[in-house]
C-alpha cells in the first residue's frame, strides 16, 4: 500500500488550494441567488470544471482520487462550499455521464464547451413524490420517431437557474419500473423547459437551485445517454463519482476548520493560559483530527477502488456517510470551540456548518447510506 501522492497530485492540489483563497470567497450575504460567473469561468480555465473529462474533450483527464484530491484542495481553500458543490453537481453528475455513454455526436457537441465553463451543467431526477425512492419517478419521455417528447416537474435543481444542460431521467416504459427509465440531456433553453423560483438553502448560498418543468419538450434520440432503460445504471454510476468524489469538498472544508480551531485555541486565554490547554478543548481538538483523517482514509478508498474498475459501492456509501457525518460534527466543533464568536454571523464561523448539513441529503440521505451498507454486508 503507498499512501503517497504523485508529483502532479501534489501540484494540482497546491493550485487548487491556493485558487480557491484567491478567488472563493463566499457569496453576497443580500443575494444568495445570485451566481458568480467570472469566478465559474475561472474554474474552468483553471480545470476543474472538467478535471475527469478526456483530454479529446477539453478536459484534464484526471483519475477520481486525482479529481478528489483536488476537490479537496478547493474545499479547504473556499470560505463557503456553495461554488464547488455546483462545480462537482456540473462535472460529476452531468458532464461525467455524458462523456460515459453519451454518442460521439453529443459528446463532441457539449463536452468542450461544459469543460471549459462556457456551459453549465445540471442533473435533474428528483420529484416531488420520488426523492430517496428516485427510481418511482413520474416524468414520462415517449418517442415520437426518431425523438422524444417529455413531461414532468423535477423538484430541486442544483445550478438549475443558470444551467445550458439538463440531464433529465424519465421513464419510457413505466411498466418497467427501475428498467424503464432512461437518461437524455436536454437543451435547457429550449420550448417547454421553464424553471421554478430559486430556493433560498440553509448554507451552500453561492450554488443556485430551483425546480424545473418539462412540458411537451422535444428531445433528439442522439440526446439520450445509453440504451433505452439504461437510465438508472447511468444514475447510480454518477452517484458512484458524486459521492466520491464531491464529498473531498466536505473533507477539505474539515481540514481548514481543524486549522482555524487551532489557530483559536492557541491565541485565546480564559482562567490564565490557552483554552487548548485545557484537557476538554485539546481532546475535542483530538477529536476532529481524527474524525477529519478516517472520513480522508475512506474517501481516498472509494476513489482508488474506483479508479480500478472495481464495484465500489460499499465503500463509497462507507465513505459519504463518514465524511458527511463528520462534517457536521466538524462544523458544530468549530462553534464550539470559538464560543460567542462562533455563534455571530459576521463571523463567518457558521459557515461550515450550514453547508456540511446539506452533505447529510443530496447524493443519497446518511439513512440510504446505512441501507445500502446494510445491503453490502448481505443483509
Ligand atoms: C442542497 C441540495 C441539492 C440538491 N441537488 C439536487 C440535484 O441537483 N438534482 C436532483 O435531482 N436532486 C437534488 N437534490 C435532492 C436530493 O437528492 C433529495 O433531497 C434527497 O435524495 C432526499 O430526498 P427527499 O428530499 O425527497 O427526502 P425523503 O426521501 O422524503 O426523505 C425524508 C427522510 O426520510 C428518510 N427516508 C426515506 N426513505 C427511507 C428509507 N427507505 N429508510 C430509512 N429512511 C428513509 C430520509 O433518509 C430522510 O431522513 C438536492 C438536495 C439538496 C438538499
């Protein structure tokens, strides 16, 4: 086992951290609508946006652990998650499948563009009645020679209200359940495709999310990913990616919160020394260390396992629940150990927080993680 990091691994991750204290700062406290397209387009000129993407498509054509690594790097780096969550979303849930098993004709048309940022991607399968139970969806793509038509209302977009592609799962034979759904990527800016009010979130504030609307919306057959009824493996293979490697993000976010709990803990006195000498605050110190380092180990675990081809699900589900549990934990540490401080809004210190308890949802709730564990062990 060798635990370390190529020359180019390192590099990558330096830059990716060094960008996003220049240019991640967090959002504008009066608009958490808003989305910050200089600094998107910065992310792709700089890859991110296209990090595990082939070269032939602009991309950088990076493993998941190298694609994590950096990831990781732009969390630790970033004031708020909100721009990188929305970076992963694009690349990970969209691009990624597209450059899996989109036709060369739609690869060709969208990848570069999607690489470098001039188009924003977005993944859309939730509905109102079909959130944790995703595969009893209810939006219907019905063909109509060499298209298909689609109907239906997906609940929450992530990069929904600026996004150029949509990639939209439907059933086309809603007798089949599971094996009747089917995967297209749609134009969002064309007839029939409008999107709802954006949602104002509990943290994550700099990445939009609205709900979407199909309404008779036409859709070329070279658009549709994989065979027909293909969708839910391409779901859960993009699952696969997110939940690797988008939760680096969350990793990367402990790590800065760990540094500045010590930086705080050094520098504060109360009763005549540095609270950090106080048994109880140097062991919850301890605590984050190590919570930081086995959801680290765990991630860095699920990425190998899939950079090998393996299936990986169990330990990409292992690997979500700890970071996302440990995120929070890290994020309620950091209050904590700053006390008032912690609690005031201008601060920022609440931050992490906020946006570690969304890691607790998407991608598949910590409950779902435990089922699919659970289902990994034989149970
Ligand atoms: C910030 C954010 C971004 C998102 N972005 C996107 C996106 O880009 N695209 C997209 O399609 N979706 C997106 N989602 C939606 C997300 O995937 C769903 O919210 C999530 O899958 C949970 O579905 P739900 O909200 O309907 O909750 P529900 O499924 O209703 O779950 C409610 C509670 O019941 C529990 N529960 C449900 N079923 C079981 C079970 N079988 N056993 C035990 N407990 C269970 C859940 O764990 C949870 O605690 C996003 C969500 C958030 C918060």
């Amino acid at each position: 086992m060798d635990f370390s990091w190529t020359d180019e691994q390192s590099t990558l991750h330096e830059q990716a951290l060094e960008f996003a204290r220049a240019r991640l700062r967090g959002r504008d406290d009066d608009d958490d609508r808003s989305f910050a397209r200089a600094t998107w387009r910065a992310l792709g000129d700089f890859g991110a946006l296209g990090a595990c993407l082939p070269r032939a498509h602009g991309g950088l054509g990076l493993d998941a652990l190298t694609t994590a690594r950096v990831v990781e790097g732009l969390g630790h780096g970033a004031r708020e998650l909100g721009l990188v969550f929305s970076a992963c979303a694009h690349l990970l849930a969209c691009a990624v499948p597209v450059a899996e098993h989109g036709s060369a004709q739609l690869q060709r048309e969208v990848l570069p563009a999607l690489a470098s940022g001039e188009q924003i991607g977005a993944n859309a399968i939730t509905e109102a009645g079909a959130g944790s139970d995703v595969f009893s969806l209810r939006t219907t793509a019905r063909r109509d020679g060499d298209d298909y038509v689609l109907d239906g209302a997906k609940s929450y977009v992530t990069n929904g209200p600026v996004a150029d592609q949509l990639l939209v799962y439907a059933s086309t034979n809603p007798a089949h359940g599971y094996l009747g759904i089917s995967a297209f990527l749609v134009d969002a800016r064309q007839a029939g495709v409008t999107r709802g009010e954006p949602f104002h979130k509990t943290g994550l504030g700099s990445s939009p999310i609205c709900p979407v609307y199909l309404r008779d919306v036409r859709v070329p057959g070279y658009r549709r990913l994989g065979a027909e009824g293909g969708g839910a493996a391409i779901f859960q293979r993009s699952m696969a990616w997110e939940r690797a490697c988008l939760f680096a993000a969350f990793v990367g976010a402990m790590a800065r919160d760990l540094e500045l709990c010590l930086e705080h803990a050094r520098g504060r006195q109360q009763f005549r020394k540095p609270i950090g000498r106080h048994q109880a605050v140097a062991h919850r110190l301890a605590d984050m260390k190590l919570r930081l380092e086995g959801a680290r180990l765990l991630l860095y675990r699920a990425c190998w396992r899939l950079d090998r081809g393996e299936l990986a699900a169990l330990d990409i589900s292992l690997a979500k629940l700890a970071v996302s549990e440990a995120a929070v934990q890290s994020g309620l540490d950091v209050i904590r150990l700053h006390g008032g401080l912690g609690y005031m809004s201008e601060t920022g210190l609440d931050n992490g927080l906020r946006d570690a308890l969304g890691s607790l949802i998407f991608s598949g709730t910590s409950e779902i993680q435990r089922d699919l564990i659970a289902r990994g062990l034989g149970l």
